[in-house]
C-alpha cells in the first residue's frame, strides 16, 4: 500500500510538543509498515520551506522514510479540473448562519472583501498527487479533501 503524506503532518514532527505530533508519528509510522510513503513536488516544495539546508530536509526525508514522487499530467489536469470546481462553488461572500443573508465584510486595514477560507491550487495538486500515485492520503485536513477527492 502506498501513503501520500501531506505536509501537514510532516510538519508536526518537526513541532514535536505540538498538538498533533504523537497522533502523527503514529500514524506515519503504521504507515511505513503497510508500505510505501511518498509525497508531491508539492508537499516537497512546502515542506522545504522550514529546513534551514537542503541536506538537513533530505535527512528528514530519509529518516522518515518518505520519499519524493513527481506528479504525472493526470495528475495535474485532475487537480485542474477540481479548482476549477472549488471556484465554481466557492462561496463569495460570507453569510449568516442563522438566516443565510449575504454580507459584505471587508477587511478594516486595505478594505478588500473578507470570504471564507480559501484553497490554494496546491491542495489541489497534494490531493490529486495521492489520487493517482498512491492508495490514501495521510492528512489532517480531512474534511476538505473527503469533498474533492472521495476516494
């Protein structure tokens, strides 16, 4: 069986007293013994980002037993297809939760419109990474990718 991680859980182990860690370390280490664990440019991209050296981020890797799996154009356009979906659907503006009325919210410094949480292009890369090139995806996003990638 082959894992995805996503950067997420990476990152708690590098946070080792955080709220997640130890669920993370287990999971990532039942993962190792049910097989391979990969991760995308993507991942790897972000992931480098709290490395100090290359060498220091390779050995991460190595200890972890993750390693790096480039995305394939299959890949790629499902994760296309998908964000364009997200926008399609996303919401533009914030609504009650009592009564649905739309408000106009904007933001009190540089006056831009306040939405809710928006997904970047790469979630949609991690997740259509693991959809093609692995058999789950270890994540504490969960919820997210259940509603774009539910398999």
């Amino acid at each position: 069986m082959i894992t995805a991680v996503d950067t997420n859980v990476l990152l708690d182990l590098l946070a080792p007293d955080g709220d997640h860690a130890d669920a993370s370390r287990h999971a990532l280490n039942m993962s190792a013994t049910l097989g391979a664990m990969v991760i995308s440019e993507v991942v790897y991209g972000e992931l480098a980002a709290h490395f100090p050296s290359h060498d220091e981020m390779i050995g991460f890797l190595e200890d972890t037993g993750v390693r790096r799996h480039g995305s394939d154009v299959e890949a790629l356009y499902l994760a296309g297809k998908l964000w364009r979906a997200y926008l399609e659907r996303r919401p533009r503006s914030m609504a009650c939760p009592s009564c649905g009325a739309l408000q106009d919210l904007r933001c009190n410094e540089c006056g831009d419109r306040l939405t809710t949480r928006q997904h970047l292009i790469a979630d949609f890369m991690i997740g259509a990474h693991a959809t093609i090139h692995a058999d789950r995806l270890l994540t504490r996003d969960r919820g997210y990718f259940r509603t774009y990638f539910p398999d």
